[in-house]
C-alpha cells in the first residue's frame, strides 16, 4: 500500500471521484469506439504519425476546444462559489485548486494550442509553402504540448492538483507550504509542453524566413504571417526564461535546492521575476497573432486593403522587443524602490501607443469599407471596444501608485480577462469560423454562430464588468468567499449569471460544428468569402501538397489582384512533388516524455532513469535514421486536380 | 594539403583552450572577488564567440545576416533582462 497511497488524492471530493469514473468511462468507450469501427489503423496512419501541417493544426484546435472545456468547467464553478456570500459550494482547498487549474490550462493549454493550430495551419498556405520548415520537429511540438496538457490533466484525479495560482509564486509553491505534488504537476507539466512550443518558434521563424513563394518579399507577406513571425521570435527569447525557472523550482521541490527558499541563500521573489520575464511577452505571444487574425478578417468582410500596412508591422516589430521592458509592472508592491517602480510605470504606459495605432488601423479599414457582418466580422467588430476597454483599465494598472490599490484584486482579473477573452478568444473563435471551409471543406452555420456571439459578448459583459467595481471596493482576487456585510454578493451573483451565459454560447458554438457537420452543404467554393490572401487559392479541403504549382507573388494582396485585376499566379507546368514522410518517432517521444513526466512527479526514480533512456533512444534513432521523403508523381497530382477542377478555377 | 587541414579549427581549439585555461588561474591565484569576476566574465564571453564562429559556422552562410541579427537581439534582450533584474531586486531592493 505505501507505494500506492502517493496516487491517492489529498483532498478528494464527491465531484472528483464522478469525475475520475467519467474519465474512465470515456477512455473505455473510445477504445471500444476504435475497435468497434476498425479504426485504429486509420487513426495510426492518419493522425498520431502524420507530419503535415495542416494536420497537426487540427489536432491542435482539438485540443485546444477539449481544453477550453475543462478550463470553462473550472471557470463555471469558481463563479458558482462566488455567486453568494459564505457559499459552500466549494472549500478554500478546491477553490485554490479551481482557479489555479483554470489559469494554466486556459493560458498555456487553451490560448496557445488554439494560436498554435491557426499559425500551424494557415501560414504555410499564406506564404505558398508546402509545409512547414521542419515537418518532423513539427509534429514533435504538437505531441509534447499534447502530453505535457495531459500530464498536468490528470492531477486531479491522481495525486492531487496544483493549488498556488497559475503563477505559482514561491515560498508558497515550495515543499513546506505545497507539501502535495499538485504543484510538481505544474513544474514539469509546463515543462514537458514548454519545451514543444520553443520548438515551434524556432520552426515558424526558419519557415518564413526560408519557405516564401518567390516574390513574396518581406513587405508584401500577409499580415497574419507578420504576427507569426513576431511570435515566433518573442516566443525564441521568453521561453528559456520559462525553461530555466521551471528547471530552478522542479530542483527546489525534487532535490531540496535552495533558489527559491526564503532561508539559506535563497531568494524567493526571484521566481516572481523570472516568471514574468517570461509572462509579460508570453501575453504579447498570445495577442499578436490574434492581431493578425483581425487583420485578415477585417480587410476581407470591409472589402478594402488593410489600412497602414507599415504602421501594422513596424508596431509589431516595435511590441516584440518592447514587451520585454516592462515585467516589473506585475509586481510593483513587490518591495522595490518607488523610482524602479516609475520607471517600469513608464515603459508600461508607452506600450500602449502601438497598440493604439493598430486600433485605429483596423477602424481606418472598416472606414467607407462594404461591410460583410458575418459571423468572424462580428468576432472582429465586438473585439475593438472591448479590448479598448481593457487597454485603458491595463494603463490604469501601469501607474505604479495606483496599483497599489488594484493589485491583486478583481479589478486586476477583469483587466485581464477583458483583453484576453475580446482579444484573443474572440480572434480565435471568428478565426476558427473564418477557415473552417479550409479545414474541412464545409462552412459552420451563420445563424447558431451569430446567437453564440451575442450570448458570449453579453456573457463577458455581465461576467467581468462587475468585478471592475467590487475590485475596487476591495474584492481581493483567489479568495473563496466572502461575508454579506461587505455588500459584493449582488454584483458576484451577475457575474455568475454572465458565466453562464458563455457556458450557453460554448454549448451552441459545439452545437454550430454538430449541426454543420450533419447538414452543411458540402459545395463550398474555393473562396467562400471572397478573401484575399494566397491562402484562398488552393483548393477545400485543401490538398497534401497545398498547392499543386508554387504561386508567383508580385503585390500584397496577390489573390485579390490575381482575381481582379488579373494577374497571374500560377505559371508554368506541373512537376513531381518532393514531400515529407510520416514516423510514429515524435509520439512514441512524447509518451516516454509523459512517463518520464509522471515518475517525476511522483519521484519514482527508476522509471524517470528509463524514461530518459527511452528518450535519448529516440533521439539516436533519428540520427541514424535515413529518410528522404517521397515524391506525388505528375499523374497523380492531375488526377488530383482534375477532381478539384484544375489550379486557375476561380478564374 | 593546405586546403584539407582545418587550421581555423585546429587554431580555434587551442585558443579555447587558452581562455579554459585563463578562467582556471583563478582557482590557482588568490585574487579579490572584483578579479576573479572580471576574469570569469571576459573569458565566458570570447568563449561563446569563438564557439560561434569557429564551431557553429556562424559566418559562413548566406544566411549569416539574419543569424547575426537574431545574435545581437539575443544579446541585447539578455542584458536588459539581467540588468533590470539586478535594478529590481538589488540596487532598487528597500524592503
Ligand atoms: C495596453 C496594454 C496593457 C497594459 C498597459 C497592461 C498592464 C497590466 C498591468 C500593469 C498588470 C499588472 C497589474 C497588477 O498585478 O496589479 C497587468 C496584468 C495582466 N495583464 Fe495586462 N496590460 C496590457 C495588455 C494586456 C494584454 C494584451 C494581455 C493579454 C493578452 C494582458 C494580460 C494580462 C494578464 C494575464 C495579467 C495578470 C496576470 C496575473 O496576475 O495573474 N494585458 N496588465
Ligand atoms: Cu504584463
């Protein structure tokens, strides 16, 4: 028993044992699924070894929605607590798991693996690639963030959840205070699927720097591919610093180092810095390309160019170096000096500008624009006053002084929730309606979309503008209850009543892709939206080789140009296709990595000593290994064509 | 023969070794921690250059440029990160 009794659950709940027997349930039926169907094979050779980007963007936006899930699951029943004074719903225990879970997944298992599929899926098309730079190293990010996401999944039902905040500030997360090994999950977790999304920068920087169709210079790329390439590089600076913390603090609480300890040399505030050395560019990592985004579907439903291209891209090129001067601003009553303080203030208010003039860019688009109100403009239209919204209460937060009385209370969670959700929940979401016809060659229904619009917009209104006022009148932020003598239950009881109407809109944007499936026409059109960028000229769904003659670019909307004002794409004959093969390698890598993670957590020294073993064999294996791809001959790509009706159609 | 024989590399090995060699002294000599520093600091840079260079073939690309570029922002956002957190948590420390 003594060996086993560490997976046992510290502080297990009636809700977490019907959760692990759902769990269970679940795992059984869709083996029994598998194997009813035979599709084991196909789910093999299809998907777990597939190297093509297109693929792996929709593993990701899988993931991504599984994830969403969970987190809205986590965010539903916080809210449920709060939503009357002295609830009890939940124990300070599970409320301190419950908003913890909730920030990472939402953040680094949600937000990023849904940015992730958009970049993984749209940029090589956008720039007339044939897939990304290192298809192999691609699918090797995708499934260690996968097992990484999974690794930090099961804590709750085995050993226990994380329960220091999704910032997991030290001493707190140390042995003495977090003796469980809830916040080890997070350690090597965020480890496990860091380490994928490092790679991935350093893949999307090499393929748009190397893989253009020819004549796509830098200024004419599309500005989605301009946000990718920003991400990519803030991605390549922050992300170490996330690597080493996390190193710093797995050492501190497997191998009683004293980085973080508070006695013998240690220096415990240092984790909250290096955190957000990381977490200031980690938000710009999420926002940029969900900028981009925007700037797609703007010009696209306004059918006008996008306003001040140059201005886009130097603020940009400006954020991505920038955002990594201003970190101190999330720990300004840390206990430094007030003249660090304003000089952090500073920096931070200055980081508005840009944002600003992106703002009125995309105003400027729309302006005497033909606007389309579909249901990604409306995504696009909802997002600039309320993102602006959260960009005045972000500056409010960067004067030093003032934040003294914000910090950590719920005005600071609804700053925050009021850039993310507007800003990049939105981008996705109209993004993810925007290139569904790419993805699967049918288009999700308007009308479902456009009722889940609205219930997610008034959602988010009723759900975080109240916590604006409670925060100031001294909510303090990731505490579980609070008496009736200080007057917040009403407005936490709107602030419930919001959360369930985005749980409704979560609910319908499930029911649109259901619906759509079963009853969606599948005649799309290569250009339902009559869009304008590269990506709309090949086929949907879009074929393995993405495009079947490598387009010539000569202007920065070459779609549009090519449609309208005729010039000419694809010159040229066809020519054999040199393609990637596929290899199970990166998912059989990735679950030793998983196994390797968990004896981690756990301390099960043998098996981590294996796991290692297993993964270093892995790496060996590819050294060894020789691989040159395979060829689409010329008669299969006509025939493939053919069926399509040929590269020039929308002619 | 001249052109077979590595000389860049065989030349960059002993200058490696030499600056390996400069950190050690100050294991060997008693000097102030001021010293040592300084010692360990110079040496640690010129070793990371020579490795990029002579080693990793940072210059001879075509894509040396974009290398270097990403090299210097490295460098640069290195700093400001180090140096803003000495700022923070030393110079500026007063609790
Ligand atoms: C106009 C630009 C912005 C400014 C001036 C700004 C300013 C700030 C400041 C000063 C804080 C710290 C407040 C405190 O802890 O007391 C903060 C927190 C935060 N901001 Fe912003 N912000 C801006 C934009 C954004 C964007 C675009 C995002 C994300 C996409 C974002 C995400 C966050 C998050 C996640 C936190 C706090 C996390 C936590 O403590 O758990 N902010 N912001
Ligand atoms: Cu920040």
């Amino acid at each position: 028993m003594g060996f086993f009794s560490r997976f046992l659950i510290p502080n297990p709940s009636p809700v977490i044992y019907s959760s692990m027997v759902a769990i269970g349930v679940t795992v059984l039926l869709i083996i029994v699924g598998l194997t009813h169907f035979k599709k084991w094979f196909f789910l093999w050779s299809g998907w777990l070894t597939t190297v093509d980007h297109k693929r792996i963007g929709i593993m990701y936006l899988i993931s991504a929605l599984l994830m969403l899930f969970r987190g809205g699951v986590d965010a539903v029943m916080m809210r449920a607590q709060l939503a009357v004074p002295d609830n009890k719903l939940l124990d300070s225990q599970h409320y301190n798991e419950i908003f913890s879970t909730h920030g990472v997944v939402m953040i680094l298992f949600m937000a990023m693996p849904y940015i992730m599929a958009l970049m993984n899926f749209v940029v090589p098309l956008q720039i007339g690639a044939r897939d990304v730079a290192f298809p192999r190293l691609n699918a090797i990010s995708f499934w260690l963030f996968f097992m990484g996401a999974m690794l930090f999944n099961i804590s709750f039902v085995i050993g226990g959840s994380p329960d220091a905040g999704w910032t997991s500030y030290f001493p707190l997360a140390g042995n003495e205070f977090s003796p469980h090994v809830g916040t080890n999950y997070y350690m090597i977790g965020i480890q496990i699927a860091g380490i994928g999304t490092l790679m991935t920068g350093i893949n999307f920087l090499t393929t748009i720097l190397k893989m253009r169709a020819p004549g796509m210079t830098l200024m004419k790329m599309p500005m989605f591919t301009w946000s990718a390439l920003v991400t990519s590089i803030i991605i390549i600076f922050a992300f170490p610093v996330l690597t080493v913390a996390l190193i710093m603090g797995t050492m501190d609480r497997l191998f009683a180092t004293k980085f973080f300890t508070m006695t013998e040399g240690g220096m415990d505030m240092l984790w909250a810095n290096l955190f957000w050395v990381w977490g200031h560019p980690e938000v710009y990592i999420l926002i940029l390309p969900a900028f981009g985004l925007f700037s797609e579907i703007i010009p696209t439903f306004s059918r006008r160019n996008l306003y001040g291209y140059r201005s886009m891209v130097a603020s940009m090129v400006f954020i991505s170096i920038y955002s990594f001067f201003v970190w101190t601003h999330h720990f300004f009553t840390m206990g430094q000096a007030a003249y660090v303080n304003s000089i952090f203030s500073i920096t931070t208010m200055v980081i508005a500008i840009p944002t600003g003039i992106k703002i009125f860019n995309w105003l400027f688009t729309m302006w005497k624009g033909r606007i389309r109100f579909t249901v990604p403009m409306l995504y696009s239209i909802g997002f600039i006053p309320l993102f602006t919204i959260g960009g005045v209460t972000g500056v409010m937060l960067a004067m030093s002084a003032a934040d003294y009385q914000y910090h950590n209370t719920m005005f600071l969670v609804a700053h925050f929730h009021n850039v993310i959700i507007p800003g990049v929940v939105f981008a996705v979401l109209g993004a993810g309606t925007y290139y569904w016809p790419k993805m699967f060659g049918f288009m999700l229904n308007e009308r479902i979309g456009k009722w889940a619009f609205w219930f997610l917009t008034i959602g988010f209104c009723l759900a975080f503008f109240p916590m604006y006022i409670t925060g100031l009148d001294g909510q303090a932020r990731r505490i579980y209850t609070y008496s009736e003598s200080t007057g917040f239950g009403p407005l936490n009881m709107i602030s419930f009543i919001g959360a369930t109407l985005m749980a409704i809109s979560f609910v319908l944007i499930v029911y649109t892709i259901y619906y759509s499936i079963r009853h969606a026409p599948r005649d799309v059109s290569d250009d339902p939206w009559d869009a304008r960028s590269l990506e709309w000229a090949t086929h949907n769904p879009v074929p393995e080789y993405n495009f079947a003659i490598i387009p010539q670019v000569n202007s920065r909307e070459t779609f549009w140009d090519a449609k309208y004002k005729g010039h000419e794409l694809f010159k040229g004959d066809y020519e054999k296709i040199h393609m990637p093969n596929n290899s199970g390698v990166p998912f059989i890598m990735s679950c030793i990595f998983f196994v390797f993670g968990f004896a981690l957590v756990f301390s099960i020294w043998f098996l981590a000593i294996i796991g290692l073993i297993g993964i270093f064999v892995c790496m060996a294996h590819r050294s060894f290994e020789i691989d040159h791809g395979h060829y689409i001959s010329v008669e299969e790509i006509k025939e493939t064509e053919a069926k399509f009706g040929g590269v020039n159609k929308w002619k | 023969m001249k052109e077979l024989f590595p000389a860049k590399q065989v030349w960059g090995f002993v200058f490696s070794l030499i600056l390996t060699f400069v950190a050690l002294l100050v294991y060997f000599f008693n000097m102030s921690k001021a010293t040592g520093m300084t010692i360990f600091i110079l040496t640690a840079f010129i070793q990371a250059a020579v490795q990029l260079v002579v080693f990793m073939h940072a210059r001879e690309t075509d894509d040396s440029k974009s290398i270097f570029m990403t090299l210097y922002c490295a460098i640069f956002l290195a700093l400001i990160t180090v140096f803003g957190t000495i700022l923070c948590m030393v110079w500026g420390w007063s609790y």
